[in-house]
C-alpha cells in the first residue's frame, strides 16, 4: 500500500522541495499550506503524469484546522506515514524592539503550529504502531543567535520539543526527528519580518554565505529521516557549531559579537 505524507508549509521552499522529493519517492503527499494559488499549482505539477498529491488549504496557527486535516487524511487512507510540520516564518530584529504582538505571530506559527501538528499526528500514529513526525527547527535551534532572538527561541522550543518525543515515542514504534536546516536558499529571508532593521542591507549580508538549495536538503532529510536520526543537520555546519562552541568559547564570543555589529549597522535608527 502507498504511503501518505502530509507536509505543511509545503507551496515553498523547503516544503516544496520535500513535497518533489517524497513523490519521487512514490509517496502520497498532503501539501498543507495557507497559500491556496501556488497550492494548486504545485499540485497540478505533481499531478502532471499520475496522481500523487494533493492540496489542502492550512493556516498552522488554528489547532481546530489541523486536528481536521490530519484526521480527515488518517480517515481516508487508515494511515498517516510521515507528518513534517515545516511551516514557518523568519524574523529578524533585538529583543529591545519587539513588541508582544510580534512574538505573538512567531510563536504561534514556528512553535504552536508544531506543537498542534506533533499532538494530533502523535495521537494517531501512537494508535496505528509506525510512523514518522518530522519537525522543522534551524541551526538557529542549536546555538546562540543574536539579533533573531525570537525565532531561535521557537527553534530551540522545536528541538527540545522533538528530541524529548523522539526517545518517548520509541516503544510504540513512532520515530521521531528534527530538520535543522542552516543557510537554503529559499523565499523565507526575502519573506521575513525585519524590526527597525533596513531588510535589503540584512538580507545581502545573509546571502553572502553559501547557500544549499532546497533540493540538496530535502534529500540530507530524507535520508537522515530514513536512519531515523533525532536530528538531521548538514554536517559540515553541525560538526563546525558543535566544535566552535564547545572547544573555542572564546571563538565563539568573537563570532557571536560580530553578528551583533553588522547587524547593527543596518539599523534604521
């Protein structure tokens, strides 16, 4: 029988590409996404030869939504395979300058939309005895990440949150694993929310590193979703954050305090 994936913030980047990768996988795939437009057109382009995916309107912040949709998805097909709960959006800006209304729209879409889709899906896949919830942090998950405070504080929530389930969920043979993707050249730095920072000046900072497509990743995660690793990262930028950190503290602050100066340059006041 084939398998069925459901993957939210699945129109664009990282989600698309996991989406393609999954369906040359010959898995049936849910692309879960508030985007409608560019969710029927992903889906007629997955369709073009057989039919391998569909699309279902989702905005990640609405727990009733996603309990829905992934139950209507369990009901129709008695299985649910994979669920990546990859929805998300990037901010930048000090902690100085948000507001509770800002960290109000990151929470709810890095770290609650996870938590709904990991709650509902965990219940089912608990049930059915297999299954694999995939959830999206960063390497912004794994370290210090000044001047994105709050989004680093969704993705460490993630990781906590993922690893945690990824050794309670063993005996009822759900596995459970976290993406940390570091720099993919996707729509979500030219999407994100700058505070009181020039956004241009940010953003060509940001695409001065080397940057991994979207495709490249989708495969590193799939294969580490394969041998079932609680976290799936590059491993040049792992092993180099891990060694950084941990033998060079002093490297590391060094680091850390520049990202904070070019940061500061592209303040707008």
């Amino acid at each position: 029988m084939r398998k069925v994936a459901i993957v939210t913030g699945g129109v664009s980047g990282i989600g698309k590409a996991i989406c393609k990768e999954l369906v040359d996988r010959h898995v049936f795939v849910f692309i879960a996404d508030i985007n409608k437009q560019d969710g029927h057109l992903l889906e007629a382009e997955l369709n073009k030869d057989t039919l391998n995916a569909r699309f279902v309107e989702l905005n990640v912040t609405d727990y009733k939504s996603v309990e829905h949709i992934i139950t209507n998805v369990y009901k129709e097909f008695q299985r649910l395979d994979y669920l990546f709960n990859n929805a998300g959006i990037a901010m930048y800006g000090e902690i100085y300058d948000m507001s509770i209304d800002k960290w109000q729209d990151i929470v709810a879409i890095n770290l609650w939309g996870v938590v709904y889709g990991t709650q509902v899906g965990y219940q089912i896949m608990k049930e059915q005895g297999f299954g694999h919830i995939i959830n999206t942090s960063s390497a912004a998950g794994l370290g210090p990440s000044p001047i994105s405070a709050a989004y680093s504080t969704t993705k460490h929530a993630v990781v906590g949150l993922t690893t945690s389930l990824h050794y309670e969920a063993e005996e009822y043979g759900v596995k459970v694993s976290t993406l940390c993707p570091t720099f993919v050249d996707t729509p979500i730095f030219d999407k994100a929310t700058a505070i009181n920072i020039d956004k241009t000046a940010m953003s060509k900072q940001l695409k001065k590193q080397k940057m991994m497509s979207p495709q490249q990743l989708a495969k590193i995660a799939l294969a580490g979703v394969h041998k079932n690793k609680p976290i799936i990262c590059p491993m040049p930028m792992r092993k180099t954050m891990d060694i950084v950190l941990t033998l060079f503290p002093s490297l590391h602050r060094v680091l850390m305090r520049m990202v904070c100066k070019v940061s500061r340059n592209a303040r707008l006041t």
